[in-house]
C-alpha cells in the first residue's frame, strides 16, 4: 500500500498518470479506517487486499519497464524502496513509542516493543501470527497490528524483484508463466490453509502473494500505453460491476476465520477488472475514482494508514468505556496528521538526493532509535516504575494470570496434563472448563494443596465443555477439533476414578456472544418462560437449546458414578472496566470505570443458563452420577444487591469477564472450598493413571 501510487503520485500531469488508481487506493483506505472504527462496514478489511493488487501491479511495473530499458539494478529498487516505506513508519512507530510510555501499563509496553522490534526486521506479521487473531476483540488495543501487511508487502519486495531479475536475463518469454505459477500456488494454498491455519492464512506471505501476485500479471500483460480511450457499453458495464461489487463486498462480508481463503477472490477480481478495464477506457467508474477528493485521499492513503490505527488502539485502551459512536474523534483525527506526515515526512524524504551506501547508512542510523528504545522497554520489564499507588491495586492481564497453567492439546495424554495441590498426591478430581477455568486454577491449586489431595487440568480457552457442541463463529476444524477434545476429556473421566469432576466455563458467553451449535442447527425454541434476553436474536434461543440438550448426552456419556460440579460463571460486564482500574493506576486524569452489571442484569445474562442446568439436575434419577448447579450470586452481589468489584484493595476483574486472583476468592472461594473438602472427607478412591 505504501507503493500503490509510487509510479503515479509524483507525476501528475504526465501523460501515464492515473488518477483512478489513487481514487481506487482511496476506496480501500477509507473503506479500511471506517470497518476499524467500528462505523457499519463489517467489510471495510479487504480494503488491504485492494491495496495488495494495486502495489503487485505498479511495483512489477516499475521492475519490468527497467528490466526492458537495460536499466534495472537491486540496489537501486532497494534504495526507492526505502525512500518511500521508512519514513513515514519509522516517525509512527516512534511517537507510538512515547506515546506508549505515558499510556501503556508494563506487559502491554513490553509487548508494543516487541511488535516494533519484529516490524523493523520487516516481520510485523509473522509476530503477530504467532499471537494475535486479527479479528479476536483484544487485538483492538494492539497499536502497531496494521503494520502486518506492510511486512508482507516488504517481504514480497524483498522476493520477486530477485526472480524477475533473473527469470528476466534467461528466459523473458516465460515470465508470464512464472508469475502465473506462482499466483496459482499461492491461492490454492490460501484456500487449503485457511480452515486448517486461519491466522497462517491471513498474516503471512505464502497465503497472500498470490493477490499481489494479480497485479503482477496485469503489469506484464501491459502494452505500455494508459492513455484513456473512449469506453464501449460493455467496459462500461463491467466497470459498473465490478465497483459496486468491491463496495458491496465491503459492505456485507462478515470477518471470521473463513477469511482470506476464497472470498480475498472477490476484491481481488474486482480491482484487477478495474485496473484492467481503465488502462485504455475512459469509463464512468474512471471519471468517478479519478474525482479529485478521492485522488486526495488516495495520494495521502499510506500515511492515512499508518496513522488511524494507533490513534484508534490507543483512545480504546485509555477509554476503553468508550461509546462506539464517539470513535469518530480518532478516526477524524487522522485525517490531518496523515496529511501532515505525508506533506512534510513523506514526500519531502522521497525526493531527498541520497543514493546508495548514504541512503542505507541514514536508513540504519534512523532504525537504531525505535530499536534501542523497544529494546530498553523490553529489558527493563516495561518500566513498571511508571506504576503510581492507587487505592485499587491494577490486576494482572489474563496472559500473565495463567501462563503458569498449560492449556491442554486437543490429543492429550493425562500424565502431562497440570497439576493442582499438592504434587505429590494421586490426583482425585478433575478440573475441565475453558479459560475460566485457567483464572480460577490458581485458587483451586492453592485450595487442594491445603487438603493434601491434588487434581488435572484439562482447560482450553474459547472450547465450550460440552460434548458434540461448537462455536459456530470459529473454523471448520477448530469445530472438529472442540469436538474431539471433549471426547478425549470425557473418555478420560469414564476410563479412571475420579472422586469429582468441576466443570468451569463462561456459560453466558457462549449464549449471549458466540452462539453454541450442534448436529442439529434447527434446535427447537427454548420454554416459553425461557425466552433469551433479546427475544429478536433466534441465534441465542437455539444456542440456549443446544446448551441444554448437550448437557444431557454429556451427562449420559460419563458412566463413571461420580459428582460433577457446574461452577456458575461470574457476571459478563458491560465494558472493559478492568483496564479502566490500570489505566488509573498509570494516569491519574484516565476515566473511571463504567458502570458495571447489576443484579436484574446479570439474573437476566442466566435465565437460560439456570433452566438448562435446573432440567439436568432433575434428570438426576436417570444418571449415574450426580450432578450440582448452585446459585452463587450473592458471592457476586453484596446483600443490597450492589455489585462487588474490590476486594482486598484489588479489583475482581483482568477484563470484562475473567476474574482476578483477588475476585476468585471473593466470588468462588466459599464453593470451591466446600468442594473439595468433600472430596478429601470422602476420601480418595482407586486412583488414576498418571
């Protein structure tokens, strides 16, 4: 994106000048910082796959029209290269840097230095695939996460000026095969990988060359001419098409793990029809992106890029309460500073007379800033001297609460799974649950090893613990895999003596924000006094009827005559009232926490879930085991029904729905207590394998 005009921009006037192609960019940038704003175009992210077309197209250009003059060399492609991509980034990634000083709590600095110090070895992608889903919510709050695409773009450059160049001097003729070839490759592997490796397909270089890889072909198919012609119906029409379909596209695709796969195709083929179809026609499509406001927009697209994402990650993190509708104040914002930072950083350093060893020596110096600073950042722990003393201690992130505990491969073997309490006891019970029950394995831990008995954990984040269920809102083979892993789990219960099972999860999630599917996505309605909270969305009815239904046939499938426990979750809050509490304890002018979920609120967040596990216990006579649902909303809940948030000087909250240490011992501590003296007054039966 950062090359999309680079052949046109600077020659307006000229005779090769197209002026559509900046309006094109325009579409993609506006279509790109509207969808991350949050403003109704659930589409607006393949904007990016706009840009990869267009740069494919005006970056093999640039390489071919040299290749054919006898003029091409690596260092100098290189050398334009720089000129024009590190400016602009290097300036935003340091003032996100400071930035990040005054508003970034210690494991999210460490971790803006580490994506600084990745996207500077232009890998920005590759670190953000090992950690992040681009559309996963906390991803928000990541302030360089857009720079991934510009990685894959610099990786592509750093690739195939090589094998144009070569291919070039030994067989010209097959080039078009080549590219062809390679574009091929690419797709197919984009279309296999991306229900098996969704975030492999969407970050990284082999699953997305193929779409820079289009405007490479339409490159080398040029005839060298991009005077506009008069327009026959036809381009006419398929002009028309292919816009509003690239607009209706950004209007209505819903982001998901199923992308990029095949549907990249859709902006894929619409740009390459309008590049194509205005190289020689002078179509209304062509009049309309060549509108002066779009080419405006277009000309400062890289900057406006680069720009409206940190402003954005960073209003969410300081105000993380903040009104969706007031995210316009970013999103405005980066209008002018792209401006500016394309006016005085840009363009100015594009036409700077520096060439070869100069240029990539001022290159390397100017690196060595953000470099040093991120490396600092990350070596002295992310300055937590920043830290000032609060009345309400900051919890820890989620990542950090349980990255002592392992979560559990789909395929796993009992003897390598965690232990809770104390180790050198045969485990008697099991802890099975999602990430809910990784917050709470600290204080299950603590409990057990007080009794002298000890448990496994078996937890996978976002995997609902329930036999033959599934998220309907993740990939084909993370379903099956969610599948598979709780027939390994209950296999487990039936094939060893467990003196209990505690099933730990966020039920109300999985009602209210995912949804729950089975074998039978025509589930039938809830009960009539059952109804979901909102009564419009027949999506939470049916996932209401898949909980319950499924809680039966796991319920049947555990043989084994022992006591399952079904811990209630802790309410689902309204906001991120969590980083609101850290945001205070760094500065103290960042907003209060918001309002958190009443009593009536959270009775109503259950209503469904109470009556599913209500209908399993009196199914008990039917078991063979015996099942417990308690009610534990007044740990929630102080007795005027006002909800409890601190405790012990600490809040009970690591986000807006996993507890804290200090908030599983306030909501969970008595329950679980209970449990597990049970278990250890019990008894320990034949033990388990190890």
């Amino acid at each position: 994106m950062n090359d999309s005009a680079e052949q046109f921009s600077d020659q307006r006037g000229k005779p090769d000048y197209r002026p559509d192609i900046d309006g094109l960019r325009a579409v993609a940038v506006l279509g790109v910082v509207i969808y991350h704003a949050g403003f109704g175009l659930p589409g607006g992210f393949i904007g990016v796959d706009v840009f990869f077309v267009i740069s494919g197209y005006l970056i093999t250009g640039l390489i071919l029209r040299d290749l054919r003059a006898g003029t091409f060399s690596l260092v100098s492609f290189w050398e334009r290269r720089v000129r024009r991509i590190l400016p602009a980034s290097l300036f935003v990634m340091t003032i996100v840097l400071v930035a990040g000083y005054f508003l970034l709590l210690p494991d999210d600095y460490i971790e803006l230095a580490q994506a600084t110090i990745a996207q500077l070895a232009f890998c920005g992608n590759i670190f953000y695939w090992l950690g992040t889903d681009y559309f996963d919510g906390p991803a928000e709050l990541k302030p360089l996460l857009h720079t991934w695409s510009l990685a894959v773009e610099e990786q592509f450059y750093l690739v195939v000026p090589v094998l144009l160049s070569g291919f070039f001097a030994t067989n010209g003729r097959r080039m078009w095969q080549l590219l062809f070839t390679l574009a091929l490759g690419s797709f197919l592997t984009c279309i296999v990988v991306t229900p098996i490796a969704p975030s492999f397909a969407f970050f990284l270089l082999p699953s997305r060359a193929w779409e820079m890889l289009a405007g490479s072909l339409l490159a080398l198919g040029s005839n060298g001419s991009e005077k506009p012609i008069t327009a026959t119906w036809a381009s006419q029409l398929a002009g028309l098409a292919a816009l509003t379909s690239l607009v209706a596209a950004m209007c209505f695709m819903q982001a998901g793990s199923n992308f990029p796969g095949y549907l990249a195709a859709i902006p894929v083929a619409c740009t390459v029809v309008l590049i194509q179809l205005h190289r020689q026609q002078a179509t209304w499509t062509y009049r309309l992106l060549a509108h002066p406001w779009l080419v405006g927009i277009g000309l400062i697209s890289y900057s406006l890029y680069l720009w409206h994402w940190p402003l954005m990650a960073l209003t969410r993190y300081v105000f993380p309460s903040i009104p969706g509708t007031l995210m316009y104040l970013p999103l405005l914002a980066s209008f002018p500073i792209a401006f500016a930072s394309w006016k005085w950083i840009e363009m100015p350093l594009r036409g700077a007379n520096l060439r070869g060893t100069k240029l990539f020596g001022v290159a390397a110096t100017a690196m060595l800033l953000p470099l040093f600073v991120s490396g600092w950042v990350w070596l002295q722990a992310g300055l937590p001297e920043r830290i000032k003393e609060v009345t309400i201690a900051p919890p820890p992130n989620l990542d950090t609460l349980i990255q002592k505990y392992r979560t559990s491969p789909v395929d796993f073997d009992l003897q390598e799974l965690p232990i809770l309490g104390d180790e050198q006891a045969q485990p008697s019970f099991l802890v099975w649950g999602d990430s809910h029950a990784l917050a709470l394995a600290p204080l299950i831990d603590e409990i057990a090893s007080e009794h002298g008995i000890s448990a496994r954990l078996v937890a996978r984040g976002g995997h609902p613990p329930l036999l033959g269920c599934w998220r309907p809102d993740t990939a084909p083979f993370q379903q099956a895999e969610t599948v598979r892993w709780n027939q390994n789990v209950v296999d487990a219960i039936n094939q060893n003596q467990w003196r209990a099972v505690i099933v730990i999860a966020a039920w109300q999630n999985y009602i209210l924000q995912t949804g729950l599917e089975n074998e039978e996505p025509k589930a039938e309605p809830a009960d009539s006094q059952n109804q979901p909270v909102d009564a419009s969305s027949p999506n939470r009815q049916q996932s209401a009827a898949v909980l319950k239904s499924q809680l039966q046939v796991t319920a049947t499938a555990i043989r084994e005559p022992i006591d399952i426990h079904w811990l209630p979750p802790a309410p689902r809050q309204k906001s991120n009232l969590a980083q609101a509490v850290r945001n205070l304890a760094l500065n103290k002018w960042s907003p209060q926490p918001g309002a958190a979920v009443t009593l009536t609120e959270y009775r109503q967040q259950m209503t469904q879930i109470n009556a599913a596990f209500t209908a399993l216990e009196a199914s008990q006579t039917r078991q063979p085991n015996q099942h417990h649902w308690a009610d534990l909303s007044h740990c929630f809940f102080d007795p005027m029904g006002e909800p409890i948030l601190v405790s012990g000087g600490e809040f009970c909250y690591v986000d807006d729905n996993h507890v804290s240490p200090a908030g599983a011992r306030e909501y969970f501590y008595e329950a679980l207590l209970a449990i597990v003296n049970e278990i250890s007054l019990d008894g320990v039966a034949e033990q388990p394998r190890r």
